[in-house]
C-alpha cells in the first residue's frame, strides 16, 4: 500500500471515528429528549391529577375520582393511569376502592422512600415508560395538605403512576438518526476523494523518494529522480539525484581502485558497491596485520602457521591442504592437512609434470570440467576440488589444495580465491627471505660431500627439537654405521675411491629412511641414523636392510671389483637409557662388538655389551 492510500485512509478512519462519536451523542441525546419529553407529560399529568382530587375532597366529590381518573386514560399516548394511598391515609379516611392500593413492589418502594420511580421497558416493537410519583405533605401547598391529612411535613400521602407509550419518540429519534447518518456517509464520501486529491502530490513524492532510497540500499546507484510536481519536490529531487550521483562516483573509484588490490573476489554477494567497499576496506586491515605479524616471525613454519590461521579464522575455510613444492628437486611436502579429511591429490614427486595446477600456473577447479585433473581422486570422501598454485622463487613455490562437499562451500570458496591470493602475495618475501635463511642455515648443518646432516645438526636437534618432542611421548632408536677396513680403501685406491663410496653409502640410506627419520655425518666413515617412535621390529629390520643392501653393490676402482659391507649398532632411547648421549655411546659400544666379533653384523644393545663396571652401574 503506497502512502498516498495510508494516509487517506488514516485521516479518512479519524474522521470517520470521531463521527460516529458524533452520530453516538446525537443518538443518546435523542432517545434522553424522548424520556424526558415523556416525563415532562407524566409530571403535568400528576399536577392536574393532585389539583383535581383536591378539588373533590373540598367538594365532597371524592367518590366521583375514579370516573375523573378513567377519563385521563383516553389520552393519547397515555396507557394507564392508577393512585395509590399510603397506608396512614386509607386509616384516616378509609378505603373506598380496591385500586387505590399498591399495585407492585415499585408503587411499595415509593410510598416507602419517597422518590420517584423511572422504569423503561423497551423491545423491537414497542417502548413505554412507567414513572411512580410521590405526593408528599406540605403546609404550602393550597389548600394546606396538613389542614385535612393527619401527617407531618414531607410525609408520603400517595402515589400515581403512569405508563406512556413512547414508540413515536422513539421512531422520530431513529428516522432524524438515519437521515444524519445519510449526511454524514455522503460528507465521508466527498471527504474522501477531496482528501486523496489533495494530499497525492505530496505522498506520490514521498513514494518516489522511498523508492529510489530502496534502490540505492539494494546496491543501485545508477537509479535518478524524476522531477516533481511541486516547486519543493523539484529542489528536493535535484538534491537527491546529486548526492546519489557523487556516492556513485566515489564508490566506483573505491570499488575499482581496491578491488584491484585484492586480487578481485569472484563476486560480490550482496552486489552493493557500499558493502564491496567496506569488505574491501576490511580485507586491507586483515591483510596489513597479517603481514606485520609475520613480519616479525622468526621461522618459515611460523609463517605457515598464520596463514593456517587467517584461513581457518578470517576467510573461514574449512578443509584445506597446503603443500610446499620443491621446484629444484621437483618433489612436494605437505606443510598442513586436516586430520579427518583425504586429500584428492596424491602427488608428491614429478610436481611439474603431474600437477595440473604448477604445470599451467592457473587456478584448478572440479566444478569447471568433470575430471579436469585425471590424477585427483576424490572417491573416498565425494568432495569438489580448488588447487590455487602460488610460487615464491625459482625453487619453491605453494599450493593450496581445498576441499567442499556442498554448493554453498564451493561458492564461498570460489568468493575468497582473490583475497586468498593476496595473502599469499604478501606472504611471498617474507616467506622466501625465511626459506632462503633455511637454505643457508641447511648449507651449515650439512655435510658437502654427502648431503647429510652434520654433527652441528645433531647438536641442533638435540636441544631444540628433543625436548618438545620427548614431551609429547616421542621414543628414539639410535644406530652408529662404520664401514669396514674404510681405511684400506683410502690407502688402496684414494681419497677420491673413499668419497665415491661415503657418497654411495649416504644415497643406499636415503633410499630406505622415511620422514621420521634423519641421518648424521657422525665423522669420517661413521653415520648416526635417528630413527622416531621406533618399535623393535622397525629398528632391526631398517638396520639389516641397510647392511644387506650396501653389501651388495660392486665397487670399480684402478681396473678392481670388490665391494664393502657396514657394521651397524644400535640402542633405544629412553628405553636403554634416560641420556641421549649416553645412547649414542651404547649404539657405538655395540658398532665396536660387531667390529670385534668378525665385523658386516648388525648388533643391538643389551646390558651384556658393558664391561663389568659398566655393568653394575647400568
């Protein structure tokens, strides 16, 4: 309903209201004149009744009352006509007629109480009123009452009641009540149409103002105002139409500039220039406090770990993967992974070649094409894939992996790739300047002709790492590798024969580590391998595999075949004992065993690999 028809009708129903209000009074007031005029023709009558028996009694004409009485009944409108004496009178001067007494309990009430008596009785088809007037002693009265009546002054002699056929009255009343209500309904008519004619410049203008209003709060700023009719609605129109049109101008400018800072969401939910401005604005503060945070983080998995946060907390992701590609050794490792969900991409070497997303550099999604990664297998959890690559330098580079399993995540996630972008924008020099310190931080705990760690790492690991992983229940195994008669290869052949084989050995033990363990340098033709939450099958089976596989490769040097074998030893921390260094000194303990009882073994640490001093302390 627009607020032309509003507010017609809201001054139309007060006007309407206050004349029924009007009509109601008139209607009271009408039916009271009615009584009243009624009452006013019983007082008369009563007088004249009063007078008259007085005149009789002072005549001596008292018995010819009733016949005065009965001729006062043919008067028009008056139904009936009956006196009353009061008892004190009937024991004065007798009773000559049965109908002088008390008719009902109204004739009783007034003789009693000396008031006079009103009662109406009105249905559809007739009204009468019936009124009981007391006559009362009074020495003013002519003749003087107290002269004949043997009674005191104010004293109740008798009553008369009247009964009056007021229906005329009363129909007279509702035909004046029709005809006003008549006038009325016209005047409410004619009322109504000069009000709606009157007020509709003014309310059509209030519309088109609301209207326009809506329009811009849905995110329309293209909308203008027509002009008015009214010399006020044309300035008022202009001014609108102008602030629409600077808003307009300054929320594209914003919409533009920023939108382009933010990488561009894929759209706006809400289309509202105003709210896209406001998001804009919001993601721009995130994205500063983000990288002043980071700014000041001292390791690249602190860094990982904000922007694990800013995707859980601030852009609300929910089931992602991040990976960090090696683009030099062309192998990837996952940096996080939720612990309910599989990811759908499974490769973890040959990233240039298998990886859709690193090979074209360009954002892939499942719901674009059925299968657009043939090497994403999504079966076992049903989900829609987005994998957003991202690189850092020539040899790193990120990608983010994320899962939905409904419309609403995929479009939600669909709206954040932009800003996801600049956060990873904006974490690539400070990200690269921490990967870089890694590079030179690894290049000094490695060893160069290896590639393995170094004592230096060991010394690292051992008071850094140890102690937060020993608090979380983390066990260790320790084995201690020498190669057998090292020496005589150095002395036989070379240096450069000795290398090749250190080199050949280190490569044999890559290939049968995993990621939960490392291998250390320990000094010359010994290595340490640190094995994580090892059981005593793991650890046999990882040592024997070792010495078996080594002991297998053949050797060329100056025209010469042979080949060398391992003596490997080994103990368990904190099993064995609750000193790290102390392990490390058992699994030599037993290397120096395998080495004295024949060498190319695999020895575990037990109590009887100590002297017999050592034995008691143990």
């Amino acid at each position: 309903m627009n607020s032309n028809k509003k507010i017609t009708l809201i001054i139309f129903s007060m006007v309407t209201l206050l004349t029924l209000i009007i009509v109601a009074l008139v209607a009271i007031g009408s039916r009271e004149s009615g009584y009243n005029s009624a009452k006013k023709r019983a007082y008369l009558t009563a007088d004249i009744v009063k007078n008259a028996l007085t005149s009789h009694m002072v005549n001596g004409n008292m018995h010819q009352r009733d016949t005065f009485l009965n001729s006062l009944e043919r008067l028009r409108e008056l139904n009936e006509l009956w006196v009353v004496r009061s008892p004190k009178v009937s024991e004065q001067f007798g009773s000559h007629s049965t109908n002088e007494v008390p008719r009902d309990a109204v004739d009783e009430e007034v003789l009693k109480t000396g008031k006079e008596k009103v009662v109406i009785n009105e249905t559809v088809e007739k009204a009468n009123l019936r009124i009981t007037i007391p006559y009362t002693a009074s020495s003013l009265d002519k003749p003087n009452c107290l002269a004949c009546h043997d009674a005191k002054e104010g004293e109740v002699l008798g009553a008369i009641s009247l009964t009056f056929d007021i229906q005329e009255d009363r129909l007279s009343s509702i035909a004046i009540l029709l005809n006003i209500i008549a006038i009325v309904i016209v005047f409410l008519i004619f009322f109504l149409i000069f009000i709606s004619r009157k007020i509709k410049p003014y309310t059509s203008s209030f519309d088109s103002i609301t209207n326009i209003l809506k329009q811009v709060h849905e995110g329309n700023y293209a909308v203008r105002a027509q002009e008015g009719i009214l010399k006020e609605d044309k300035e008022a129109f202009m001014w609108l139409n102008e602030i629409i049109e600077k808003l307009e101008t300054v929320l594209t400018g914003i919409e533009r500039n920023l939108t382009a800072f933010v990488h561009n969401r894929a759209s706006n939910v809400n289309n509202d220039k105003l709210l896209t401005a406001k998001e804009i604005i919001e993601d721009i503060s995130e994205i500063y406090n983000y990288k002043k945070t980071i700014e000041t983080d001292l390791t690249k998995d602190d860094i990982y770990y904000r922007l694990i946060q800013v995707f859980k907390d601030k852009l609300k992701i929910k089931t992602f993967y991040i990976f960090e590609d090696d683009l030099q050794k062309d192998e990837r490792k996952i940096i996080y992974a939720p612990k309910d969900k599989k990811a759908c991409c499974d490769v973890r070497k040959d990233i240039k070649e298998f990886c859709r997303a690193q090979r074209t550099n360009n954002v892939i999604t499942s719901e674009t094409f059925p299968e657009v990664c043939r090497l994403a297998n999504c079966e076992s959890c049903e989900a829609e894939y987005t994998c957003i690559p991202f690189n850092i330098n020539d040899q790193k580079s990120v990608t983010i992996h994320i899962l939905c399993e409904d419309k609403d995540c995929i479009k939600h996630n669909k709206y954040q790739i932009g800003i996801i972008k600049k956060y990873l924008e904006e974490t690539k020099p400070i990200l690269e300047s921490r990967i870089l310190m890694d590079v030179l931080r690894e290049r000094n705990l490695v060893d160069g002709l290896t590639g393995l760690y170094n004592r230096k790492y060991l010394d690292e690991f051992v008071d850094r790492t140890m102690p937060n992983e020993l608090a979380q229940g983390t066990t260790y195994a320790v084995m201690f590798l020498d190669i057998d008669y090292f020496k005589m290869v150095n002395d036989t052949y070379g240096h450069d024969a000795g290398d090749a084989i250190l080199q050949r050995l280190a490569k044999t033990m890559k290939e049968f580590v995993t990621n939960d363990e490392f291998i250390v340098r320990f000094g010359g033709e010994e290595f340490l391998i640190i094995m994580k939450n090892p059981t005593v099958e793991t650890a046999k089976e990882l040592a024997q595999r070792i010495n078996v596989e080594f002991g297998k490769i053949i050797f060329n040097f100056n025209n010469e075949s042979f080949s060398k074998t391992v003596s490997i030893g080994y103990a368990f921390f904190p099993t064995d004992t609750d000193q790290f260094w102390k392990c490390i000194k058992y699994a030599d303990l037993c290397l120096y065993q395998a080495k004295e009882t024949g060498r190319n073994k695999v020895i575990r640490f037990t109590k009887d690999v100590l002297k017999n001093g050592d034995k008691e302390k143990y």
